[in-house]
C-alpha cells in the first residue's frame, strides 16, 4: 500500500462523474441558466435592501447577510460544475481541492448560523415587541452578523489543516466536488483527531443554531397560541418564509449526511449527485425567491425598482418632442 502525505498528492480524482456523451452541452446549459438565476435574484435583493432606507432594519440585514452567503457557497461550486462537466478528465488539483472544501463548508455552517440568527430576530420581535429596539441595537446588530460569519471561518480553518496534513493512500472521491468526510476516508492511519474535531466543530456551527431556532420557535408558538389574532398574524407573515428556508435547507443537508455515512450503492449514481448536490445548489435560488414573494416590503420595494427601471427605458427610447 502507498503512502502519500496529501501535501504531495497533486491532484484528485472525483470518481461519481459519468459518462454524459452529447448531453454534456445540455447539462452545461441548464447549469449555466441555474447559476445565472442564482448570482441575478441573490445580487439584486441585495441591491433592493442596501438601497432602500426603509429596509435598513435588523432583519433586512440578516436577510442581506443570508444572500451573501448564497452567492458565496454558489460560487465556490457551479463554476467548478460547469468546467467539470465539459472536461473529459474529472481532476482537481489539492490546493483547489481544499479550497472548495472550505468554502463549502463555511458555506453550511453560515447558513445554519444565519437562520438561527434570523430566529432570534423573529423572537424578539413577536415575543418582546416592545423591548425590540432597546435589545437590537445597531452595536448588537453588527455582533451577531459577526457571530454569523467569523465562528463558522475559523472553525472549518482548522477542520481543513487536521486534514490536508494526513498521510493518504489514495486519491480518488467518489463525489462530483471535494469533501473533507471522504478524504479523511483516504488516511491510513488513525484519524481519531480529526473525528473528534469534526464532532465538536458540527456541535458548535449546527447543533448550537438548531437548539436556538428549536427554542425560540416553541417560544414564538406559545405567544401565537396565547396572543392574538395580529400576534398569530405577524408570526405567519414574517415566520413562513424562514421556516421554509430552514426546512429546505435541513433536507438537503440530511441526505448529504445519509450518503457520506452509508452505503448507497443500491441508489443509482444520477440520484446519489442530485441528493449530494441539492443543498448546495437549490437553497441559494430558494431563498431570493422564498422571501422576494412573501415578504411585503421587499415585494413592493422589488415592483417599484423594477417599474422605475422599465419606465427610465421607456423614456430614453422613446424621448419627447419639445
């Protein structure tokens, strides 16, 4: 057996891609158009919230820092899709490798921060309407967009060391992008650190945010159920849209676990990259649109950007005669 330190593997194999002959093109496109969709709507709520004074409120923000996050995990995945899909040879290069693993990574555990930061918002606001402002303050606003991104950065900063220091003995993932769970699978020696950190570092950047978004949604249904009618209805208009994003988000990441950890070779290999794909490609399009049409404000401000652009082209096409 081969023992090779992954400082000197040079590349990768990701060994789940196929054999797509002519629909290689098709599959290239429908990516291309996917990601497109996702980069435009991400971008352009962005814009609408940054814009807009009126949405310069606590929640907005949180909403700002969650499209951020899509166009970020977006980014570190389609764009490396969509060479692979057109190569011939499925490689990657270590440095790159670890690169996506990162940003990958970082991506899932700032979207799980994100939403439980989100369910504190929505706690406060329904549970202590009155307390609201003096508890979110622009100081505290700025700590937990800080707490959103900078535990999740250094945690996956370590996870991503303890791994590219392992002695390999292979070089082949058999899944269409880099993962950490499945290069530590290559050591072979004991990789009982990394384990241990990578059970400490899921307890710190998932279980902690799903324990919060669990604790402030049974408190918020208490209030519902206590409250009334405006109460129940404030919950749903502001809640909906963020409990779908959560459940959404949950899905995908659970059946990217179910198929790290157990055998799916029952599973035909189309379905194993669709479900190993999904929370990293159908959240960031999910969320723009979630939120876009559910939301009041940010629908009435998106329909009022949008007529305001198509009556300026309107009227630089056609100019007035004096």
């Amino acid at each position: 057996m081969i023992i090779l330190n992954s400082t000197q593997v040079s590349y990768f194999t990701l060994g789940a891609y196929f054999d797509t002959e002519s629909f290689k093109y098709l599959f290239f496109i429908i990516i291309m158009i996917f990601y497109s969709s996702i980069i435009c709507t991400n971008l352009f709520l962005i814009v609408v919230i940054c814009m807009n004074r009126s949405l310069h409120e606590p929640m907005y923000i949180f909403l700002c820092s969650l499209f951020v996050n899509e166009l970020y995990g977006s980014t570190g995945l389609f764009p490396f899709l969509l060479l692979q899909i057109l190569s011939d040879i499925h490689t990657v290069s270590v440095p790159f490798c670890f690169l996506q693993i990162f940003c990958g990574y970082t991506y899932g555990s700032v979207e799980f921060t994100n939403l439980a930061i989100m369910s504190y918002d929505r706690y406060l606001a329904i549970c202590c309407p009155l307390h609201y402002n003096a508890h979110m303050t622009t100081t505290k606003v700025a700590m937990l967009i800080a707490i959103i991104w900078l535990p999740p950065f250094f945690a996956v900063s370590i996870s991503v060391s303890l791994s590219s220091s392992l002695q390999l003995c292979g070089n082949i993932i058999n899944k269409v992008y880099c993962d950490n769970y499945f290069i530590i699978k290559l050591a072979c020696f004991d990789t009982r650190i990394n384990n241990v950190y990578e059970l400490m570092a899921a307890a710190l950047t998932v279980c902690v945010p799903v324990f919060v978004i669990v604790y402030t949604y049974m408190k918020i249904l208490k209030v519902c159920f206590s409250g009334s009618r405006q109460t129940r209805q404030k919950a749903v208009s502001t809640c909906t849209p963020h409990l779908a994003s959560i459940i959404n988000f949950s899905f995908g990441a659970s059946f990217e676990l179910l198929q790290s950890r157990f055998n799916m070779d029952s599973v035909p290999n189309i379905l194993q990259i669709f479900l190993s794909l999904y929370f990293l490609t159908c959240q960031p399009l999910f969320n723009p649109l979630i939120y876009g049409v559910n939301m009041s404000k940010i629908r009435i401000m998106c329909k009022s950007l949008l007529l305001s652009s198509v009556g300026k082209c309107g009227s630089s096409k056609f100019p007035q005669l004096e």
